[in-house]
C-alpha cells in the first residue's frame, strides 16, 4: 500500500466519514450515492484554494482544516440549503503524519459544526492545494438565488463586515495586535461560521442572495446584474467591528468592508414588508441599503451624496487592502 | 473584470455549460442545482490529475480536455450511473488563451459523448491541475458496488488491457511507432471511452463492478478485500490488442494489462447464469477468471499454476511498464 493509499485509509476512518443523513454509500467504491428526498433538489458547489495564493504556506493545518471546509459550505448556506456531505480532493508536496492529523483535527471539528459527512475524495502528490465539493438539499423551487432582487427591497448582511480582510496583516505576520483586537479577527479569518442557519431563514423571504467572498462592492455587483437593478449602499450602516475599528481606524475599516473580501456572510435582498418578521426571529441583519431601478452598485455618505469608488475584486491576501 | 473571472465566463459560455436533464440550475450562482428523479439516488466522485504526475507537462490541452474528463465519468459507469453533471476545478499558472481554448474544445468534445453538462467549479491561478467531480443517476438500490462477488462469479473486463499503459513510452516521446501501432495506443490513453452503456448493462446483472484504473491486479485486489472472496485470473485470457503485442512483445504486453493502470475499462464478476444473457446483448464482455472461497488475486497460467507476480498499484507515468 502506498502511502497516498494510506493516507486515503486515514481520511476514510476519519469521524467525519462516517455518514450521515442522506449519505446511502461513502467512502470507498467508485463514487458515493446521495439520497435527496422527494421534492428536493441538490445543491452542488466547487472551491479550490492554492497554497500562497489563497491562504498563507506554511500555515496551521488544524486552521486550514476548518476553513477550506466552512469556505465551501458557506456557498450552501447563500443558496438556502442544508448541508449534507462533501468531497475533499487533497493535493500534497509530501506526506507528512503530523500535518495530516492536524489537518484532519480541523476538518472533522468543521465538519461536525456543519453537519456535513466526508464521502469521497482524491489525495495526490504536487504543489498544495485543496478542492471542496459541497452537497446540500433544497426543497425545489425555493434556492435563493442572486437573480430576484426588485426595486424597493432593502440591501442586507448577516454579519460584520471587513474582518477577514483587516486580519491580514495578522495572518502575514506583518503587524501585531493585543489579544483583544487580534482574536477576533484571526478568529473570522481562520473559522468563518457559514450561516447555514441564517439561510434556511431566508428561504421563502429573501428575493435574492448570495454569501460574500470577493468583498461587498464586487458582490453586490453580482446581485444587480443577476437582477437587473441597482444597489445602493449607505456608508454609515456598514456593520463594522470594534476589533476592526481599534485596529485600522475607520477610513481604512470601512475599506476593508467595501473591498475586503473573505467575510463568508450572506448578503440578501429583502421586499421590505418581510424584513421586520425575519428581525423578529432574532437574526443578525443589519440593512445597509436598498435595490433600486437601474443598474450598478452605488455608494452613498449620510447625505445621499455618492461616493463610491472603483469597483474591483478582491484579489486574496496578495493584495492587502 | 480579471483575468481569472474571463475564464469563468468563458467556461460558462461553452456549449457544455448549457444544462441538459437533471441540471435544474447551471454555472453562475454559489451553487448549481441537480434534480434527482423519485427512487433514484446521486452518484458522485472525484479525480485529481496533476500536471507532470498524471498527464506529461507540456501536453496537448485538446487531448487533456478529453481525458481529464473521461478518467472522472469512468467511475460512474464503474457504478451504472447515467451521467448527468461535472463540475471542473482548474488550476492554472498563468492564462493563455489559446490554451483555454484548445482544452475546452476536448472538454466538450468529451462532455457532449458522454451526456454531462457542465454545472460549475472554480478557476484558480496556481502549477497546473485539474479537479473533476461528476455526478450521475442510479435507481435507489440498483448502483453497482465492489462488495457483491460470490465465489462461482465469472470474473470479466469490458474491454483489452494494457493499451493505455503500453503508450507511455510514445506519450512521453521515448519511443516512436509506425501510425498502425501508434495510433490506437495514443487514442486509448487520450480518449479513453468510459463505458456507461456497459455499466447500465450491468445493472442487476453484475455482482460487483469498478474501472480499472490503478491495474487489473491492484483493482482486482480491491473486489477481493470489499466483497470477502478470492479473485483467479488466467493469464492466457487477459485480452491484449495487436497494437500492443506488437509493440510490446507478449511477455511485456502481459505485464502492462496486469499491473499498468489508466485503462478506463469496467472490471466486474457476473453469476454464471447470467453470463450468457448479457453475452448475448453483444457486449465485448471477456471473462478473465473467476471468483473462489478465499481472499487474494492469483494469477494462473494455462496449466493452473500459481504465477502471481508481487501486486503493486500503477504509480502513472513515472514508472513505465
């Protein structure tokens, strides 16, 4: 038995890989079988991260254990679905025990979070990378998709914004902080919680979604082309941190929050006669603007006057904001 | 607009991207969604290929298009899947467009003789390598699995042995051969044909079934350990095309369908009443030996003796036959 044959042993006796609800086969045949009952559908998300460019190398493996999973489950969380299983496609320069096992440690602890099984997978030698395939079921026809935001509904996130993003000088080791600053930020960096919760909330209520990873302005860009409207975001309601205000300062917070990516909380359109039952429920929304005829993402400053800036994606930690 | 996020678009526009049955929902939201008819369940693996491990680098990307797609849709046959959906995770160390193009050309080509459609992924900068995950559709119940053979089972293969592994030397340019030999032997390693229909066949009629990919010993090996029985080959019906035994010499073709690996055809045990019904639906069915009361794989010769080699898996093309 080789040792990428043992490694495969390793994951396959891993808690994780155990099954679940809606697991029929896991790992070890040809392909795993998934159950979806009766008027649901699957729901299917593929994200791959690369050593250096989406995370840090070296980095903890226990930490990229829990993120590289709650990265890819976060897409089933914006699509309203409940998380079901995944497959890991685990690509490795060498193979080493203890970083296997650490790796592991935080994959079944996000797993377990996520109520997700590990049903196959593919371990293989060269530069380190990993690929998540994620499975959640949806009652059919009621996925939140990013296409049915009208004029009218207010603009919302299930969450703060711009923490993953400010936490990069940490992760880089190019800045330090006190405990009470560095914590939390590392903290929604390394173990971003998806909002599976949250989404299942939404099903039925929110007229699009979608979860954040290329930061607000680029995503929001993706919803109002998805809808075809126009988003406006009103400055002084981005939800920001006091880690992330203590740390950078507000001019620069409030950047991150705009151009920052990483955040892996939902970003939703809401008709506004159903916004006060979801408050209601206890959810972290916080409003920060509304869909309107047209097209585009706009800024506004508490005067209405706009301010947005250029547009542009997040381009991971090579760019720190 | 980067670079990165042109290729997705790129992608999304190929005819491969355009759904088909059972895709409810295609590229462009944070997940794609698959309807799965009532009492049948989803089948789902994945398949690494790394570049200068699993494939030469620099190779044809129209060929690598065709194959990185076919290794993945083998393992649905593998279990009598009706293949319906993949998702490709490429990573890439820079964007050339012709490039892009030319693989997306095989990948289509590939994608259209198979019936899956492309239904996302993710596209990454990093050294180069390609993540497929497929999905296809088995009644509740009916997926063929390695754990089912009985002693008394014949023990087959749907097709010749070898021919993949035998063209390594001509893949990585070590030797040439004239266009008779050449060509059927580079065809089989480029554009291997997953064998769905077969795999549909199969169904209810096989008693355990994969795809050959690690090398009829080492495979072998796995429906011995997974179904609790011993599995004898005779050597003199491993079946072996003149292609390869002209190139190879019979000594070395033998050895290449024994333990050289990328051959992408169905290996299963049947019951032997029902052996001759599936013959007769015309299937290129070879019986190659037979399951026993025991564990293990041995290997015969004509007269019955014991002339098991030390099994080992195929480690690709770093180690030629």
């Amino acid at each position: 038995m080789g040792e990428f044959e043992l490694i495969r042993s390793y994951f396959a006796a891993a808690p994780c890989a155990q099954g679940g609800e809606g697991v029929a086969l896991g790992i070890g045949d040809d392909c795993a079988l998934l159950a979806v009952p009766q008027g649901e559908q699957l729901a299917v998300s593929t994200d791959t991260l690369v050593a250096g460019v989406h995370f840090p190398d070296p980095c903890d493996p226990f930490l990229l254990g829990q993120r590289s999973l709650a990265v890819a489950v976060s897409d089933l969380a914006a699509m309203g679905a409940t998380p079901v299983a995944f497959t890991l496609a685990l690509t490795l320069p060498a193979v080493t025990a203890d970083w296997l096992q650490a790796y592991a440690r935080g994959l079944n602890r996000m797993a377990q979070a996520c109520g997700v099984a590990l049903v196959g997978g593919d371990t293989t030698r060269g530069p380190l990378s990993l690929t998540m395939t994620v499975f959640g079921r949806v009652p059919t026809g009621q996925a939140l998709t990013r296409s049915g935001a009208q004029p009218g509904d207010w603009l919302c996130v299930g969450g703060e914004l711009g923490n993953a993003a400010g936490a990069l000088p940490l992760v880089l080791g190019q800045r330090e902080a006190e405990p009470s600053i560095a914590e939390p930020l590392l903290a929604h960096y390394w173990s971003p919680q998806p909002q599976t919760g949250l989404g299942l909330a939404l099903r039925g209520m929110a007229s699009a979604a979608m979860d954040i990873s290329d930061g607000l302005l680029a995503d929001c860009g993706h919803i109002a082309v998805a809808s075809g409207v126009a988003l406006r975001i009103e400055r002084d309601r981005l939800p920001l941190s006091n880690a992330l205000l203590a740390f950078l300062g507000r001019p620069a917070a409030e950047q991150a929050a705009l151009s920052g990516g990483d955040d892996y909380v939902l970003l939703f359109t809401v008709p506004s006669v159903r916004l006060s039952a979801l408050q209601a429920q206890g959810w972290p929304i916080h409003v920060i603007g509304r869909a309107e005829a047209g097209q585009g993402v706009r800024l506004v400053d508490a005067d209405g006057r706009d301010i947005t800036p250029q547009i542009r994606g997040y381009q991971h930690f090579r760019e720190t904001p």
